[in-house]
C-alpha cells in the first residue's frame, strides 16, 4: 500500500479545499483545479463530500446564534478586546461600519433548509424553507423582495435608510425593529418580535396599520392590511422554525401535516374521516415527519404506515 | 455549488455524520482490522458522493450501515476471507440500525446544540475563528482583519478546527467534543480515557 495516499492525507487534502473555497470566491479557474483533485483518486469524492458536509452543518449554529445564548453569554478579556462589533451585534447594531455580508443578491433555499443571511448594513435575516429573496441596499433605501416563502427580519438601526420588505403587493416598512413576512397566495402574514412597523398594500396605500411588538397582522395583497391581533404569546412558537422545531399548541392534525409538508420530501397524509381535527400539543424537529407520526399513532390511537414517499396516519 | 449538490451535502451533514460513530463502532465489533476501517468510512462516502438525489432514502441511519456492510462484503470477496465474526455481525447488522434507543431520539433533537457544542469544543484562536465564521456571519478576509493576523492564519486555522470536528464526529460527538474541551483546560499532555 505504500504508494497508495492513506485515508488521512485524503482527508487533509479535502479540509484544505473546504477551507480554500470558503475564502475564495468561486471562479472557473478554481473549480477546474478542484475537479482535477477529485478525479486523481476515486476516493476524493468521498472526504470532499464528508468534509463539506461537516461545514456546512455548522451553519445551524448561526440559525438562532444572535438572539439566543450570546446574550447572557460573559465575553472573555480577548472578546472585549477584539470583539467590540460583535457585542454591538448582540445589543441590537448599529455601529457595523465595515462592509460585510450581502449587499445585493438573490438568496435562495431548498425544502427543508434554514439559512441565516447577515446584510451589509449588520441587519440580519433567517430563512425558511424554499423561499426566495432579492436584496438591495443603497444609500437611500434598503429593500428585500420575498418573493416566496418566509423570512425574519431583524432590522439594523438606520433613520437615514428605511428597511423595506416588498412581497407581491404588500408593503413593511421598517427602520430599526425585528419582524417575520410569510407569503401566501393572496397576502402575507406580517408578526413583529421587536419595535414597530407599518405595513400596507401597493393597491390600498392609503390604509397603513402600524403593528408594534407582539401583533400579528394579515395583509391581503388587494385590500391592505386586517385587523392586527396581539401575538405575544404566540410569538416563540411561530417563529420556531428558526432553530428548526415545530411547536404545537393545540392545533389540529391537519394543520400541523401542513407544516410538516413544508419542510420534507417525505409528505405526510392524513387518511380517514375526524382524524384531521385532533388536537395537538408537543415540540418536534421540522425534519422528522417519523417522529411525529409515531407520537401522533400514540396519543390520537392512529396508524402509520410509511413508504420512501409517503408517512400516511390512518384510524386503527 | 448547484442546488442539487447543496441539498446532498446538507442532507449529509445532518442525517449521515451523525451516525458515523456507530458504524465505526459497528466495523470494530464486526473485527474489521483497524486499518481497513478508514478506508471503508472513506469509501462509503464516496458512494454517497455519487448520489444526485436523497429525498428517496427514508432512514439515513440504516442506509449508512448497509452501504457499509456493502463495501465490508466486497473486499471480502475481493479477498477471499472469510471472517467468521464479521459474517455474524453482518447477519445481526439490522437489530443495530432498526434499533432507535432513547437517548438516540434525543441526540437527534438537540442537532443545534450538538453544533454549538461542536464549535464551543474548539480550542483558542480556533473556536473564535469559527463563531466569527458560522455564528456572526464573517467571511475569512474580514475575520482575519478583524483579529490583525493574516488571512492564510485564519484559513489554517478553519482546516484545524474542522479536522478536530471531524475527529470528534468520527469518535461519537458528544465524547469527543468533551475531549477537546478537556485537552484545552488540562493542556495537551493528559489522556483521554476511551472505553
């Protein structure tokens, strides 16, 4: 075996390229190099993908990173030392004045993924699953396009630059605030977890609602915003999906096979009349439909049956 | 990276690696020799590598391990030896994946805080580079102005902190990550006790 590279030099081989690729941006000259490694040793492929994947977990991290923990979190001597922006990221931004995160992109994600996005302007969004956004910030505007799914917005501090979300005809605006958009066919759901925003549609600009922390409004893509709820204690559990959990409090099982569906391949389907109804309670991971099943057949006494496509929960 | 790609690595990353603990785990009770185990952990990704599309494979776990037992059955063909252990725990392989203990459920659940744990394992330098990277959103250049040192010092730093995650997958996570932990507060010279 002695002219045979070992597992190990594979493997670092493979750790050099995750981190190279990470600095560099990707240009075809790159990934001419990087395909001509891949292909000197059949077993390249194997730690590249081990290596990547190993990355590209750690992203999760980040999901709720600012809000969460980093709080209460005491920072050592070197954090006060070199860490003056990230503090400043933990008390709400505003003094980020180094160009870095997005400035103008598309962002996508696929079924099933949660990505942070960190803004030029130290604003920061989580992105749930199969949406997609345009940003753009300039010096007199900062505007995000969802063009499907959901998002959370929390806001950097910026009275000379409002922060708008277009989705379809619906309008929020905000300036320094935190707040999630989550597009349906004929508006969007608009729930504020910080400060205030106003929020209307592009064919009823006369009718702006301003919703403060903890409400909750639709606004209909033709008539503008509904009446706003309050939402307080709703809030953690709607916005959930940030650390990938579901959390249910009473809603029913069809409700909660809809938002299962959102995230995975694997569909779940409810068979049998008056099971959709049953009510439900319990925290789940968006990506383990299984899981949640199995404790469905438990509590509403169903039955599962599962195939690679489909989880159906059927009457015993 | 394309989406399809994307969604394999990802899929990797949180159904696969997981796991990979047990299947070494599984080759060293099967008396697999410990230096063919590498190679089969390496080899199997590399089947998984091949694969454009996951949304099919409904239990990650199992799949790891067949695809493993796969490679394990090939060589010894290949080899024309038959290991008398090795073929009875190949027969008894389905009872280890079918089998979803407890604190395995649990694990699952607490995957962002296997992440952070995995990070906050880090030693040093490398545990900043890495929170700056994946928690804070940084890139390699503005970290690396960020701490005054050169942007290669922050590139080999992201290759030792991932290899001593990837060590730390590869030995069971939450053990290893704790090694880490006590490596860095009893310093480099004190053993790890395995078991």
């Amino acid at each position: 075996m002695g002219e045979r590279a070992t597992a190990k030099v594979i493997e670092d081989q493979a750790l050099a390229w995750v981190a190279r690729l990470d600095r560099e941006a990707s240009h075809a000259a790159l990934e001419a190099e990087l395909n001509a490694w891949l292909e000197g040793d059949s077993r390249r492929r194997g730690a590249f993908l081990r290596a990547q994947a190993a990355w590209m977990q750690l992203d999760r991290a980040g999901v709720l990173g600012v809000s969460e923990e980093r709080e209460t979190r005491r920072p050592s001597r070197r954090w006060l030392v070199t860490g003056g922006a990230v503090a400043a990221a933990v008390g709400g931004v505003s003094v980020w004045g180094v160009a870095r995160g997005v400035l103008d992109a598309r962002i996508r994600t696929v079924r099933g993924e949660i990505r942070r996005v960190p803004l030029e302007d130290g604003s920061m969004l989580a992105v749930n699953t199969e949406s997609q956004l345009k940003v753009a910030l300039d010096r007199t505007m900062r505007r995000v396009d969802l063009e499907r799914g959901e998002t959370w917005f929390q806001v950097a501090k910026d009275m000379a630059r409002p922060f708008v979300v277009v989705a379809g005809d619906v309008r929020v605006r905000a300036v320094g605030t935190a707040f999630s958009v989550r597009r349906h066919e004929r508006g969007s759901d608009v729930l504020v977890t910080e400060g205030v925003v106003e929020v209307w549609s592009a064919n009823a600009p006369e009718h702006v609602r301003r919703l403060s922390v903890g409400d909750h409004a639709f606004v209909s893509e033709a008539m503008g915003p509904g009446m706003s709820q309050s939402a307080a204690a709703e809030i953690d559990r709607r916005l959930a999906w940030r650390g990938g959990d579901i959390v249910l409090d009473g809603d029913t099982l069809g409700d909660a096979v809809v938002e299962f569906n959102r995230y995975n391949t694997r569909q779940l389907r409810i068979e049998g009349p008056g099971l959709a109804s049953e009510a439900l309670v319990g925290r789940f991971r968006t990506n383990e439909p299984e899981a949640f099943a199995r404790a469905v057949a438990v509590t509403a006494e169903a039955r599962v049956l599962m195939d690679d496509e489909v989880i159906r929960i059927s009457r015993l | 990276m394309d989406d399809d790609r994307r969604r394999v690595v990802a899929w990797v990353g949180r159904d696969i690696l997981p796991h990979e603990a047990d299947v070494r785990a599984w080759l060293r009770r099967s008396m697999v020799p410990v230096n063919e185990i590498e190679d089969i952990v390496q080899d199997a990704y590399c089947r998984l590598a091949g694969m454009t599309e996951v949304g099919h494979i409904a239990n990650p776990r199992a799949y790891f391990f067949t695809v493993a037992r796969s490679i394990v059955v090939d060589r010894m063909r290949r080899a024309r030896v038959v290991r008398m252990e090795t073929v009875a725990e190949i027969d008894a392989l389905n009872v280890v994946w079918d089998d979803p203990s407890p604190e395995r459920i649990t694990a699952a659940r607490r995957e962002l805080e296997r992440v952070k744990g995995l990070i906050a394992g880090l030693p040093g330098r490398c545990r900043h580079i890495f929170e700056l990277r994946k928690i804070e959103g940084l890139s390699q250049r503005e970290i690396a102005k960020r701490l005054g040192v050169t942007e290669t010092i922050v590139e080999n730093d992201v290759v030792r902190g991932l290899r001593l995650i990837l060590k730390a997958i590869a030995e069971g996570e939450g053990e290893a990550a704790e090694a880490i932990r006590t490596e860095r507060s009893h310093g480099r010279t004190r053993d790890r006790k395995g078991h």
